[in-house]
C-alpha cells in the first residue's frame, strides 16, 4: 500500500464487531482498567524514571508486551521499546508512546505518589522524579491497546507496531530511535499514531484536529561580542548589553511584521547573561531564544530571521566582521507535528460514531508546545494522527471556575490526572483506529 493514498474509510470490519460486541467494547476495557491496568497505571506513576534513564519503565513495558504475544525488542535508541504483532497480510500501523518523567518533586496528594529520586544521566545531579506529564497513562494505555489487540486478532489484518519512546520531554528520543534505524530494523510504517492526556480537557474526552496540534521548536543561542570598557567610559568600548536589549526589541518584528497576520510564530528570548560588576561594561552577552512554528516554512523564516537581525544590529553597533553576533542553532530541534486532514477526518468520523458526539471534540491548542513525534513521520513521509485524551473530571473545571483550586498545568508538581476515564478512552479510540486502519 502506498503511504501516501489513504483507503476510503469504511466501517466494515466495525460493523459486524457492532453487530454482537460494540456495545461491550467499552464494558471489556473497563474491566481490563478494574482487574489489570489500574495498578499497572499506579505502579508507573510511583517509579517514573527521567529521560535517557527509563530502564525499569522499559523493562516492566516489555514484560507486559511480551506476556501477550508480542514480539519485543529493548535498547532502540536507548531504552526504547519496539513490540510487533504480525497477523497476516495488511499494512504496518504504529502505535507510540513516551515514557520519561520530569525532575519534579511531587505534590499531588495521591496515594500513589512518586517518592522516586534518580540521577540524572544529563546534568549529573540527583533530583526528585514525577511523571508530571502524564507519560504514565500514555504507556499504560499502549498496554491496554496490546492486551485487546490480541483478544481480537480475528478482526484485523496487518502488522501491529507498538513503540514505548524514551526522551521525549528532551525532545531526543524519537531522533535517537531513527537514528538507530528504526525502520531499517522493523519497516516503515504506512499510518503512525499517537497520544496525549491532556489536563485542559474533560476526562474522556477525544480531542482532534486536522492541522498541527504541536508546534515545531528549535532552540537558538546568540553569542554577542563587545569591547569591554570601564562603565565610566563607555565611549572606550562596545557595550554588548546595549547591543543585545536592540536585539532582543528587533526580534520582535519577526512575528509582527514577517509573518502572515493568520501565520502564528514565536520568538521568545527567555535567558539574557551578560557582565559582573556595576561599573564594567563587559565584552560579551548571551542570548538563548526558544522559536516555535506550524510549518517548516514559517520555521525558515524566522531561523533566516534571527541570524540577520543578530549580525545586522552588530553592524548598526559598529562592530567589524569578525566580532559580528554569532547565531548558533542546537541539535534539539523538532518540526511541528502536522496531522494528516484526510486521516484526522476518518478517525473523528470513526471516534464520533462509536463513542458519541459529546466524547469527540476539535479544539484547536492556543499554546505552541513542541513534541518529537514528528521526527518519526516527516522524513519519510507517513500519514498520522497525534489526538488527545482528557484527564480532568468536569466537576475539577466546575470548581476551579466557583473560585477553587485551580486545574494544574501539565509539568507542574500539583498535576494529576483521572486514571480510570482517561486511560479506558484512549484505548477505546487506539482500539477502533486500528481495527479501522488494519480491516481484513
């Protein structure tokens, strides 16, 4: 099948599983949820493990992946985690999701709270560990989505894929993964998907959209060189202070004025380093800017951007070639994560006529959050669909709206989500797109 054309979406294989189970669908994962994941689900959440250090999360996905039949492979980029289900003839459909926690120390309140402290394998340091992202329900959902994949091998046809990724809140993961060739080892996929819980949304609640639901990000340094000078004289030297605060006010105009009004951009400088002492004028400055897009062209644009305002204003400042502001652009980079319309469209139809209208939804983010899973789905191209699942109970929203507590935000040390709706929809909505996407 090429990747590239997409089969017109049918309800076949559905409708005889309607026919005599489709109702239960939901019944079954939620007795699966009640016997089997909820513990798996705490057992996560209270030994997250940080990014590049995902041993024991690996190891127990594995172990989960292969008591149901699955063929497992560990140490994909890492701590990743391949599992393959081979059942006949049919495309190659993957399933992702991210396993790495965050460096916070937990203060939900759950009984089932992270006490975890791990060293991190990146700065050194030993720091408090919390799935404060909800990467916990993610890979507790894959093992869901396994477990009725396999008790419903007689409805599908194809190659399963399912993908536990490392260090995605690093946004190196799925890069380490393809760097270790993901797909020279396993196949390209010809449909990739992906989740995410969401706090912001109602729990249960399927949230979809056709465009980018993740912004693409690049981080950017600005190195400034002056002429160090005594405060008192600045006419002695090139204050490379001066020289940044034009910068950074320049940079402004990127978004305002070279982008499309309905064109959305960001261009956020959130370090700013630069001297010592009150009456130095020092020879440097630092600049470390986060730059987020929809589209690789808006991403050009504002890459090209930067570096000619940077080296432009050090001309203005009067400085020679040789110490013109150096742009310096970092390997942790992402295109934006764009779902394919005519896929999105399929599974919303499919979403909504098996859940119900009230448990499907099209919100577009307001925020410009960057992921890695495009990493997987660019270069090749492959059609996918990254959708959300909601992990707040309504009545959380009801009273965060009277003057209570408020709802909070993912990465925060008070995140927690709902378990129990959140994780039986996202495997009900990861069930009926693969059994949709792989029919017999």
């Amino acid at each position: 099948m090429s990747r590239k054309l997409l089969i017109p979406m049918t309800f076949a294989v559905l409708s005889a599983f309607n026919a005599n189970a489709d109702s239960t669908l939901a019944n079954v994962i939620q007795k699966d949820y009640d016997n089997y994941l909820d513990p798996l689900f705490k057992h996560f959440h209270a030994n997250p493990e940080l990014s590049l250090a995902e041993t024991q999360t690996a190891a127990r996905l594995s172990k989960e992946l292969e008591k149901v039949g699955f063929s497992v492979s560990q140490g994909i980029g890492g701590t990743g985690v391949v599992a393959v289900m081979k059942n006949g003839e049919g495309p190659l459909v993957m399933m992702r999701a991210d396993m790495d926690g965050l460096p916070v120390e937990e203060k939900s309140g759950l009984p089932y709270s992270s006490k975890a402290r791990q060293i991190d394998p990146i700065t050194g340091n030993e720091v408090p560990v919390m799935h404060a992202c909800g990467h916990d329900m993610h890979i507790t959902s894959l093992v869901g989505t396994a477990r009725r994949m396999q008790a419903m091998k007689d409805q599908w046809s194809g190659t399963l894929m399912l993908v536990g990724q490392p260090a995605e809140e690093r946004i190196i993961g799925a890069k380490a993964m393809m760097e270790d060739g993901l797909w020279k080892k396993f196949g390209v996929p010809d449909y990739a998907l992906a989740l995410h819980v969401s706090s912001g949304l109602e729990a249960g609640v399927i949230n979809v959209v056709e465009g980018s639901p993740y912004a693409g990000s690049d981080s950017v340094d600005i190195i400034i060189h002056g002429v160090g000078a005594h405060g008192a004289s600045p006419h002695a030297g090139k204050d490379p202070i001066v020289l940044g605060s034009q910068i950074v006010l320049a940079l402004q105009t990127l978004v305002s004025r070279e982008l499309s009004p309905r064109q959305p951009g960001v261009v956020t400088v959130g370090s700013f380093h630069s001297g010592t002492k009150h009456n130095i004028i020092s020879d440097s400055a630092h600049l470390q800017l986060t730059v987020r897009n929809t589209n690789l062209e808006t991403r050009q644009i504002l890459l090209d951007g930067i570096k000619r305002i940077a080296e432009n204003m050090g001309r203005v400042a009067g400085l020679p070639d040789d110490k013109l502001p150096e742009v310096i652009y970092s390997k942790e980079s992402v295109p934006p994560t764009v779902n394919n319309p005519e896929l999105a469209r399929r599974l919303k139809s499919l979403w909504v006529e098996n859940m119900g209208a009230e448990k499907v939804s099209s919100l577009e983010p307001s925020g410009m959050g960057a992921e890695d899973f495009p990493m997987f789905t660019t270069d090749p191209y492959i059609p996918s669909v990254y959708f959300a699942v909601g992990g707040t109970p309504a009545e959380d929203f009801e009273k965060a709206a009277a003057g209570g507590p408020q709802v909070a935000s993912h990465h925060s040390p008070l995140f927690k989500i709902s378990p129990e709706p959140s994780v039986t929809a996202g495997v009900e909505a990861t069930v009926l797109a693969l059994l949709d996407l792989m029919q017999k």
